[in-house]
C-alpha cells in the first residue's frame, strides 16, 4: 500500500473515531441536579433539575417519581425544572428518579436512569431576640433544644423572612442614616451580605421568591415612624443586586408582599387605594380586589385561592372578617358566616396539607380589654377548635410547621407593665403546647 493510501486510511479512521466521540457526547443530555447544593433539603422542596437542552417537557416529567412515593408538581424555567411536592414529606430519606427515555426539542435522548438521594431534614425555627432590647435573629433546634445567634448587628435587625426552601434569611437593619438596609444570611448565619443600601428610606418586610432568587420589598420614603401607606414594591435580584420598582406607577402604592407557591403571581396590600392587588408575572397584569383590611392575605398551597381580609356588620358595628378567592371559579365569598358574630379574625394561615387553616380571633372581654386568640378551622367542615383559650394572654405570630403538625406562636401576658413575648410550640396530635424561648418574638419556621 503507498504511503499516500495509508495517510488516507489513518485520516478516515481518525474522522470515523471523531464522529462516533461526537455522537456519543452530543446526542444525550447530561441531567444535574444543581439545587440544592447538599443532599438535605426542607419539606417544602424545591428539587431542582437543570439539563443542557431544552427538553419536551411531557417526556421529562411522565418519567419523574419519588423514592418513597411523593406527588409533586413541576414548574419550567429554560432549561430548569423546578420540583415541588403537593404535600409536605415526612423527614426522612428519599431518592428522586428520572428514568430513560425522555428527550430534548431536537430529540436526543436521555439513556440513562438519573438518580439523586436526598433527605428531608426536621426543621427549625428563627426568631428575634431579646424582644425587649437590642434585637437580633436566632435559630432554635426543636431536637436538641439549643439556640444560636445568627447576627451580630449590634441590636439594629427590624424584620426578617424565610426562603420557602430554608436556605435563605433576609432581613432589615437599621442604619446610620435613620433608614432600614435590607441584608441576606444563609441558615447557619453565614455569608452575610447587604443587598440592598436604602439609605433614609425604609426597605423592610421582604419576601423571598419561592425560587429563591428575587425578594420583594416594601419601600418608604419617610421611615417606620411614619404610616406606611406611601410605600411601593420593589423587587430585587439576589446575584445581580439589581432593585427595581414592580409596577413603575405612580398612583399604585404597596406593602406586605406574598408571593403565590409557585413564584409566577405576587399579592400586596395598597392601603392607599384601599386594594389587595395581585401582579401576575406572566401575563403581565394586575388583578385588584376591595379591601378594608390592615394586613395581606394569604395563599392556599396550590394557589388556586386566597384568604383575604374582608369586613362585615353586626347592626352598625364593623368587624374584620374573611374572604376566600377562588381564582378557578372566578368567585369571592365570606369563609364563614355563621361564626363571626362582634369578632375580628386576622392572619390566617393555610395547613401545608390544604384541608385546615389557624386563624385569630380578637373580642372584646368583659373587663374591657381585648383578647386575641388562636382557632383551628376545617374548611370543609366549617368546624372551629380553639388552640388557645387563656384570656390573660393575647396570641399571635402564629404559623404551621412544614408539615403540618406543629403551630408555633406568641403570647403577651396582659395587664403587667413587665410582661415580655414568649414563643410556644402546639402539637397537632396531642393538642398540647409547651413554652420553648421567653421574651423573644416574631418565630418563623426554617424548612
């Protein structure tokens, strides 16, 4: 063979090696899971998988399951696909699986069955203390009964929130020009970061996405002092620090943002329009709703409905009741007619498990003063049952667990100029409460 033939062979080889490396590379996609970044997540999720192409969608998600079984609910972004259960898991361990055969838009295929194990770790708690002094977050541990401070500002934390996976915590501070910077944690009280110099303006009440990757703020020009009706929305990007208004519209103010479970709608409160309004993401508009209520409103777990503050009369008298949307069917309808009766319910709070709300109810007592107290309502049944009922206490900042088993809340002795907020824990099954931290306030759960 002549060495020009042999030079031919090699370099058609050497092409035929070239194209078989590249069909082989280019023709599956490779399936990460990118978040989290551990293997312990929160009960309410997300998962998240990110694939190198664009996917059919169907032939993803017909071949997506968890290991035990656990109906979930997904949501695209590109090339992301978000994982969210419909009910919260117990703790525990988990694998979630993708078998093969699901393919992207120009129709590779993924060969290979993916498989992440994963955990479902017990939650904790943060909270602000001392409530009565300089103020910062802490974490407390249910398990081992522990807790641990997770800022050191020097007593300046205002507010604060919880991502919906846990990972997460932003919060206000005071600065030194009167106004209220908006800060970002990890859980463990790491990498903290100013997100957000609002110099004498108020940035407080944040919202995190349920993607955990913008936070909603209410913005004020003129400080806490002051009423909070002049106050608009702002949105900030957690990577690009980039912060802008949500609706750049001048006769649309805002306050007490409440994102929908799956990020794609954000609710808030317009006091000065005497509005609730929904701003929808996608489409790109706002839903606008009556309100004659102080606080925002708050989601079922699927989203399909709110619980919106509404009122109602008893003769002339005005009380605060409850609304329910259903965004399906397009209606809006007291919850309960038959049990508001010269009461005033407030903060309601959906079960992660969607059949039960906690709810407050305030009422006047006959020595004059006024008690708030915590009530477990069925939604189909209408039933009422009280999960507190002492009367020298008020209750609030009440909030399931990610599991729907645990209520945690505060309460205020009345009538005692010393008296400090303590934070207690309610047992769904036993019906049992225990004080856990005294003179600490505002307890959120960390998934």
């Amino acid at each position: 063979m002549k060495k020009t033939d042999v030079m031919k062979v090699v370099a058609g080889l050497f092409i035929l090696g070239f194209a078989i490396i590249f069909f082989l590379v280019f023709t599956r996609s490779q399936v990460e899971v990118v978040f989290p970044q551990v293997n312990h997540i929160g009960a309410a999720g997300p998962a998240r998988l990110d694939f190198t192409e664009l996917m059919d969608t169907a032939s993803v998600e017909e071949r997506i399951s968890v290991v035990p079984q656990v109906e979930v609910r997904f949501k695209w972004v590109q090339k992301t696909l978000w994982i969210w259960p419909e009910t919260p898991p117990e703790p525990g361990e988990y694998e979630l699986v993708l078998q093969p055969g699901s393919k992207s838009l120009e129709g590779r295929p993924i060969e290979e069955t993916a498989v992440w194990p994963f955990s479902i770790r017990d939650p904790q708690l943060v909270f602000l203390y001392p409530a009565s002094g300089q103020t910062e977050l802490w974490k407390y541990d249910p398990i081992s009964g522990t807790n641990t401070q997770l800022t050191n500002t020097g007593g300046k934390v205002y507010d604060y929130t919880v991502s919906k996976d846990g990972e997460l915590i932003a919060f206000s501070v005071t600065n030194a020009s009167g106004g209220y910077d908006l800060w970002t944690i990890g859980r463990d009280g790491g990498n903290p970061k100013k997100l957000v110099d609002c110099g004498n303006e108020a940035c407080i009440e944040p919202a995190i996405s349920p993607d955990g990757l913008k936070i909603a703020y209410s913005r004020a020009a003129s400080g806490i002092g002051e009423h909070l009706e002049g106050s608009t929305i702002w949105l900030v990007d957690i990577k690009g620090k980039k912060s802008s208004l949500l609706v750049d519209d001048p006769t649309i103010y805002g306050r007490g943002s409440v994102w929908s479970p799956m990020g794609d709608r954000l609710a808030f409160l317009d006091l000065s329009n005497g509005l609730f309004r929904i701003f929808d993401f996608e489409k790109l508009e706002i839903t606008n709703l009556q309100s004659t209520g102080q606080e925002a409103g708050v989601w079922s777990p699927d989203g399909s409905k709110m619980l919106i503050p509404s009122e109602y009369l008893v003769g002339i008298q005005s009380f605060t009741g409850l609304s329910l949307v259903d965004f399906e069917a397009e209606i809006t309808e007291p919850l309960f007619t038959q049990n508001q009766n010269m009461v005033d319910y407030f903060a309601p709070d959906y079960s992660p498990r969607g059949k039960e709300i906690i709810v407050g109810r305030r009422e006047q007592l006959t020595n004059g003063r006024s008690s708030s107290q915590i009530w477990l309502v069925d939604l189909e049944s209408k039933k009422f049952e009280p999960i507190t009922a002492d009367h020298n206490y008020s209750h609030g900042g009440f909030h399931w667990g990610p599991t729907g088993k645990q209520v945690v809340y505060q309460r205020y002795l009345l009538g005692s100029s010393e008296a400090t907020p303590e934070i207690l824990l309610w047992d769904r099954g036993s019906g049992i409460s225990r004080l856990i931290i005294e003179n600490a306030a505002i307890p959120q759960w960390l998934p």
